[in-house]
C-alpha cells in the first residue's frame, strides 16, 4: 500500500501481516530500519498518545522526525490551502501523517502527495493505525480475533475509531453491541455496512445489559469538540460510567480497552482491575505504527 488512509483500503492478509510486524518490533523496537529517513508529523488537531507513539516509533527505528503539533504555528493560519502544505511537505521527507479535523482530509492528502500518506485522524471518519493497535491488542489479549463479543460504549456517532474497528472486525465474525443514547448512536451507515456484511449486533441504551457476555469492552470519550450544540454535549457526556464493581460476573477473559483520553467514563477504580488494559494497550501503539510505517516504506 502506498498510503493508509482508511481501514476499508485494508484486506485480510493486510492486516494479519501488520499485526505479525507489529509482534516483531515489540519482541526489537529498537533498530535502524529508517535510518535516513525523515517523517513529517503533521497535526492540524490537538493529539497526545497518537502523535508521541508515532515519534517514538520513528525515533526508535533510527529516523528523524519534523512538522507541528498545533496548526496556528503552521502556514494554514495565514490562509494556505491543505493541498499547497502537502504537496509543499512532500518535497522535504519520505512519509507524511497526518491528522486533521475535516473528514476526507487525508484522502485528499494521499491523491496530492509525492510521498506516502498515513492519517492519524481525520474528523469522526477513520482512524486506521488506531485500528490496527487495537486489533493487536485484542489478539494478544484473547489469543484469537475471531468469533469474539465486542462491546462498544459511548460516542458511537462520533468515535472515528469505533468506526474503523468495526470495518476491520468484518474478517473475522464478531458479534457487537452497540452501546449509546439515541443522540450517540452509530451512524446509519455503519449499520448498513454491519447489514451488507452480515455482521451480528443489536443496539442497546443500558451498559449493564452487556457485561456479562463481553469478551471486549471498548470504552470512548464524549468528544465534546464534535458538538457544535454545547447544550446537547451537557445532555450525554456523563451518561456512562464504568466502576470496578460492575465488573462483577463478567468473563475472565474481559479487556477493557479506550483510544483514550478518558474523562469520566472509567472511573479510576477500575484501573487496578487486571481487565483494564488500555495503557497497555496505548503501549502497543509503538509496534503497530512501527509495523505500518516499516511495510508502507518498504523496508521490511
């Protein structure tokens, strides 16, 4: 793949092979395949975990990292189009990512530039690398991807990586529930994705209703800067809350995972719970971006 720009640009045997790279680099994360190489970090929206994992990937592969974490200090705050900053960004390094506020931004990016195109984000849209660290996460946890109960909870209407998780999952026959208020839900389209490719799930408003039967439970953020309404954010931000004794009863294999940041939807008592892993989680990160960026370079 010359750029990864959403997970439904991903096959089967993509995936698997990432996750395989990404297993590799957790055993050596520390070697000189980009040596030479220089990346551009490209950050129209504020990040933590996404852009640190990507330059800690880069830097411990023995690359070099340039660009901005904030696009005031970029040349888009005096007027320059998203096109004239790519193809400009192109000349300078040999792989771009890129994480933007617009939906499609990062499809645009991949079509202008000269360089590959990896989007961190773009809008509530995709969030593939996202994607393939919680994939590797999950089979490292469960040992397995298929046949699996994930649970997702929360902003579905928003949550680009709910979404991209949800594509990715169609190879391997999950069954989903659909956690979220009427205003929340998931997008009709992901629906019909589910429909089109015969995958289970049903929609539920009460988080209770599903503990007991999940093997995944992926926790999200109310994403307050996607509400152009603030009174409807007050309405839903607080309407899920995970504590430690409502993982009472649930299976021995449960996974709590969340692309993080969280604000109140765990509450930190759950974070001593051997099911909590979405620090860990936030660790495999490092490989699996350390997996896209190697495969997508060619240098494996």
């Amino acid at each position: 793949m010359k750029s990864l720009v959403s997970i439904s640009d991903c096959s089967k045997e993509y995936i698997l092979r990432i996750l395989d790279l990404a297993e590799k680099f957790e055993q050596n994360p520390n070697n000189k395949l980009l040596d030479g190489k220089l990346v551009a970090t490209l950050f129209f929206e504020p990040s933590t975990r996404t852009r640190l994992s990507f330059e800690t990937a880069v830097n411990r592969l023995g690359g070099r990292v340039i660009g901005f974490s904030d696009a005031a200090t970029s040349s888009s705050s005096k007027g320059e189009t998203l096109k004239d900053t790519i193809k400009m960004v192109s000349n300078y390094v040999d792989l771009i990512i890129m994480r933007h506020p617009v939906e499609g931004a990062a499809r645009l990016a991949s079509e202008v530039a000269s360089v590959p195109v990896i989007n961190a984000g773009d809008g509530a849209n995709q969030h593939p690398t996202q994607t393939m660290l919680d994939l590797y996460s999950i089979k490292k946890t469960q040992g397995k991807l298929e046949d699996l109960t994930l649970s997702m909870v929360g902003d579905l209407k928003y949550g680009r990586t709910v979404h991209s998780l949800l594509m990715a999952m169609r190879f391997f026959n999950p069954k989903f529930n659909f956690v979220a208020p009427k205003e929340l839900r998931m997008p009709e389209q992901y629906i019909d994705y589910c429909r089109k490719h015969k995958i289970s799930f049903r929609e539920i408003e009460d988080m209770n209703d599903i503990l007991k039967e999940t093997d995944i439970l992926y926790m999200t953020r109310v994403q307050q800067e996607r509400f152009t309404d603030l009174v409807e954010y007050e309405k839903v931000k607080n309407t899920y809350t995970l504590h430690n004794a409502m993982l009472d009863g649930s299976k021995d294999n449960l996974k709590i995972l969340h692309p993080l940041p969280r604000v109140n939807e765990i509450s930190e008592d759950v974070d001593d719970n051997p099911k909590a892993y979405y620090f860990e989680q936030a660790r495999n990160g490092v490989y699996a971006r350390q997996a896209v960026i190697c495969d997508i370079l060619g240098l494996i």
